[in-house]
C-alpha cells in the first residue's frame, strides 16, 4: 500500500508540473521567433509524459501484484512509514526536492554537481576524488547537451559567484562553439541581443539595420 500511494503522489505531482510548471524562464527572442527552432518545454514535456505513462503502468502492476493480499491496506501502510523514512528511497526523494529548492539561487552548475555527488555517496559510492570528478564532467556534458544543442535555458543563479561562474562557462562554450561551428549563434540562455555596437535590431525582420 505505501508503494502504491507513493506512485499515486509522485504521479499527481508529475502531472501538476506538466500543466504549470514546464516554462517557467522567458523564451529567448532568436528562438521564440524562428519557427524550425524547438521551444525551451519540448524536452521537459517529452520527459514528463513518458514518466507519467511508467509510473502509471507501475501502478497497475503494483495493483496486480497485490490483488487478494491481505497485508495490502490503510494499516500496513501507517507500519511501513518508518521505515522508509530510513531508506535510501526517501533520503533520494528528499535530495532531489531539496535540488528544487537550491537551483535558483546556486545555479544548474553547482545544483547538478551536488545532485550528482550526494546521489553517488547515497549509493554507496566511497571513492569521492573521482566521483567528484565524474560529477563535474556529468555536469558539463549535460549543460552542453541542453543549453548549447537544444538551447534550454538553464538557471544561472542568483548568488553573484555562482553567477559570475556560470556566465564564464557560457563564453568558454561560445568560444569553443564558435571554432567547431562557424556561424552559429552563440551558447547562452540570455536574449540579449549579440548585435554589435551602434546597429538596431529590426523588429518586423528580425535583423539588423
């Protein structure tokens, strides 16, 4: 019975975010205007509804597999709170929402090393120089992923070092992206304009005059 109301929550909870929390951050200009271009929620929502469809056919299996069991009710469930308070499920649980808390204000850099690095002790994981190592090279291999190629745009925080942290890594990455792809717009989750000094955008083109 906890399982299955864990499942419950956690799919009620999914569903709430697919309807109002997706996109939250404004749409830069250059992609909000180029229609071949995928919005910033496409990714999080394809994400989203594949996890509603997992955990919703985790539910009926649970249910299935507890058909006719007696221990499989409103009291068993109260007996069971305990202990999953000192599993490695809750403690997960709880780092992710507290992740949910911390993004804003440190940033995806730091918010996705920690997730990463706790995660990987929480299983056990003893060898912390290399997880740590790992977690940073996790880190930016996602941000390159999702800000740089699918122009997502990830938090850079509000906390002045961790944003003078982030914006140095984005132009590392827009140098880098510059030398490999020629052309390309540059990688950042800003819209500002890049336009250089003394030209105006045209806003009925979208180019500059």
């Amino acid at each position: 019975m906890f399982e299955l109301i864990c499942n419950v929550l956690l799919w009620l909870g999914l569903l709430y975010t697919y309807c109002f929390n997706v996109l939250e951050a404004p749409v830069p200009t250059r992609v909000a205007r180029n229609p071949y271009n995928l919005q910033p929620d496409v990714w999080p929502k394809v994400i989203i509804i594949l996890l509603l469809v997992c955990v919703a056919f985790n539910i009926v299996k649970i249910l299935r597999r507890n058909r006719g069991n007696p221990d499989f009710s409103i009291g068993a469930f109260f007996g069971g709170v305990g202990s999953f308070l000192k599993s490695k499920l809750f403690l997960g649980v709880a780092l992710v929402v507290a992740a949910s808390l911390i993004l804003e204000p440190l940033g995806y850099m730091a918010t996705c090393f920690l997730v990463l690095f706790l995660y990987g002790l929480l299983l056990g994981n003893r060898r912390v120089f290399r997880l740590a190592i790992m977690s940073v090279l996790l880190t930016l291999i996602l941000y390159v992923v999702f800000s740089v190629l699918l122009s997502v745009n990830l938090p850079r925080g509000t906390i002045p070092q961790m944003r003078e942290f982030a914006l140095k890594v984005e132009q590392v990455v827009s140098v880098v992206k510059g030398k490999v792809m020629p052309g390309s717009a540059p990688a950042g989750n800003g819209s500002e304009s890049t336009l250089p000094a003394g030209t105006e955008k045209d806003e009925t083109s979208g180019g500059a005059k």
